[in-house]
C-alpha cells in the first residue's frame, strides 16, 4: 500500500532565477559544502606554525574548484554518457542533463593538488592530506542536494522509511541519498578527523579518505538504482567497480606509509 510511505514532494531544482541565470539547490549545497572547506583550511592556516597562509589557500581551493566541476563533467561523460557523447559531442557542455561524476571530480582534484604542491614546493601527500578532510563536507551537502531534486534514488524497497519518488514510479524506494550523505558525509568526516591525529606518515590520511569513501560507496550501491542505461557488469554497478581502485590504492598507502613512513 502506497499511503503507507512518505512521498517526495516536488520541489522546483531552481530556488530563483533572474534571466538566464539560476539559482539551484544542487549548486547551492555545493557552496555550502565549499564555504566548509574553506573555513577549515583558513582554520589550519592561522595556527601558530602552519606552513600555510590564507592566500596559499585560497589559491588551493581555486584550484580544487575547477577540478571538481571540469573533472566531475568530463568523467561523468566518459564513465557514464559516451554514449551519448559520441552522438552529439556537444553532450559535453550539457551539465545539466547527466550531471558530474564524484570519480571524475575526484581526478580533476587530484591533478589540482598536483599543480598546488609543484606550484609551492611542497609534497604531493602534505596537499592531499591537508585536504582529503574537508571533502566529506562538499560530499553530504551535495547528497542533500541530489535528495532535495529527488534524483539518483534507490531501489524498490518495503522498508518502513522507505520513499515514494514522483519521478522514479509509483513504487516505494530507498533513500539512497540519505545514505550517502551519512556515511559518505558525516561517518567519513568524523572517521578522518579521529585519523588525522593519530598518523604523521605521509600519505595516511588521503589513504584513509579512499578506503572510507570506497567502503561506504560500494555497500550502498547495493540499494541504489542503476543508472539505466548501463548494465551491471558480472553484477556490480559502474559506480562499485569504480570505487575498487580506490579501495586497493587507499590500502596500499594505510599499510606502507604507515609501516615504512
């Protein structure tokens, strides 16, 4: 019985919008989540003895910027839309049909933090462990954002806080994106804030962000749908074979840079 589960109301994914320009949900939890990160790496710089400054960091987060939305769109069209790529290569520019891919994102940022610790004569691993903390936050508010758009939903479920998404049927669904936005948000964030002060190794932290983050990715894409028009392959989703990668490398750097620092 259908009544018996709550059902997402439609909410308009544009909150105002002033000629060609609008405001959206999706775009705002990811400024909220980029307000977060900003706050904890100009937190970092003004303690005594920091080898950063606020301009360094600023410069750090223009940077990241660019690789999540650049890095986030052209994965999102080569992991999940070359399909559609190859018909109309203008696909690519299209952000708002398909979205961004955190996979691609994750790459355009790393290839920032590349540029970041050449640019400053720093080591590639100081970057990524002084960021690989404040990710979580832009990961839970984006998942809210992909809740409040009711995209990106789970599969047909009779769980009791199970949600009936206008978009995806009649039919009652997980609320996937809820479960991202925990795990994926506030259990990895605290997770990395309790690691980051235990280690000094090099490398530990961002190893433990891509173990984290492939953990919590891979169960929960056993209650998400699938993208569909792409099959499961030797039943896994793209998203799981993804994350495995992640897992494996995330590994490698917790147990060498740990035990051979």
């Amino acid at each position: 019985m259908t009544e018996s589960y709550f059902i997402f109301p439609q909410i308009d994914p544009i909150i105002v919008e002033i000629g060609p320009l609008a405001l959206r949900w999706y775009g705002v939890m990811y400024l909220v989540g980029f307000i977060g990160a900003m706050f904890m790496l100009n937190r970092h710089a003004d303690k005594p003895g920091s080898t950063w400054t606020r301009e360094q960091v600023s410069d750090l987060l223009f940077y990241a910027f660019l690789g999540v939305v650049l890095g986030g769109r052209i994965g999102y069209v080569l992991f999940y839309g070359w399909q559609w790529f190859i018909e109309d290569p203008l696909y690519l520019f299209k952000i708002t049909d398909g979205g961004m891919s955190f996979h691609g994102g994750l790459l355009g940022v790393i290839t920032a933090m590349f540029w970041i610790a050449k640019s400053q004569g720093r080591t590639f691993w100081q970057v990524a462990d002084l960021v690989a903390p404040t990710i979580p936050i832009g990961l839970g508010f984006g998942r809210i954002g992909n809740f409040i758009n009711g995209e990106l939903w789970g599969r047909v479920t009779d769980v009791p806080w199970a949600i009936i998404f206008p978009g995806a049927g009649p039919l009652p669904r997980h609320p996937s994106q809820l479960y991202e936005a925990f795990l994926e948000g506030l259990v990895l964030f605290l997770l990395l804030a309790w690691f980051k002060n235990r280690t000094n190794k090099p490398g530990a932290v961002a190893g433990m962000f891509l173990v984290g983050y492939g953990i919590s990715r891979f169960l929960i894409e056993f209650v998400r749908q699938p993208d569909a028009h792409l099959s499961l392959y030797w039943g896994f989703s793209m998203g799981q074979l993804l994350t495995i990668p992640m897992l494996a490398y995330g590994t490698y750097l917790i147990a060498r840079r740990t035990k051979n620092g």
